[in-house]
C-alpha cells in the first residue's frame, strides 16, 4: 500500500498581519485617516506621529511587546485624538481580520482599516528614518 500526502505551509500561518501595510478607514464609524504597517515582530502607526512598537499575535489578540518608539509632534483635531486614544495593550488587544479589512478595539473604539497593495519593504525604510 502507498501512500502519497502533501506537506503545505504558509510562512506566516500564525500571522496574517506581518509584512502587511494598512490604510485607516473609519474610526468609530466615522470617516477617518492614518495608516499601520507590520513587519514580523513590529508594527508601525501614523495619526499624527510615526511610533513604532513591538507585538505579537496569538489568535485574534494583539499584544504590545517592549517600548514604543516616536515622534514627539503635536498635531490639531482628528489626527491627535486618533493617536491618543489608540494603543495596544501588554495584556492584548482585540482585532478582527476579514478578508481586506482589519478592525482593532482599543481603549473602547473601533479602528477600521482596509489593506493596501503596497509591500511593507517599499515603505520600511519611510518609517526606520523618521526615528
């Protein structure tokens, strides 16, 4: 009897999030701008200021690892509020990812964002200079 069996992996199986860049949508239902980006282990924000972070992902809950890196820019209206009340907990933080859209709860409001077709290497090098 033989038996013949494909072994098929996904590199980032664990992760759909890594190597991925992300333009906000909505924030609370409302139309809003700001963008994410992730590479394996750090995730990459701008509201306002460009901060960097450390996380993982286990299942649907992001978690912050290590300190946040950014800018200390201040910013009017929408774009402070945005980067205020976003943030990734020590102790996780819930995410949604649907087909193009990635949602994130955090501190109490929704962060709708809609993947982009843009490598992260094309913009890695953006977001490694700013700091």
């Amino acid at each position: 009897m033989l038996f013949l069996g494909v072994i098929t992996t996904h590199v980032f199986a664990n992760n759909d999030i890594a190597n991925t860049t992300w333009s906000l949508t909505t924030y609370n239902g409302s139309t809003a701008t700001g963008t994410l980006s992730f590479n394996e282990t750090m995730m990459f924000s701008k509201f306002c200021n460009n901060v960097s972070q450390g996380y993982s992902l286990s299942g649907t809950t992001l978690t912050s690892v290590g300190q946040a890196m950014s800018t200390m820019m201040y910013c009017e209206g929408t774009a402070m509020i945005l980067e205020n009340n976003f943030g990734i907990s020590t102790t996780g933080t819930s995410l949604v990812l649907s087909g193009d859209t990635l949602t994130i709860m955090s501190n109490n409001n929704s962060y709708s964002f809609t993947k982009n077709l843009v490598k992260l290497t094309d913009l890695s090098s953006t977001c490694i200079q700013a700091f």
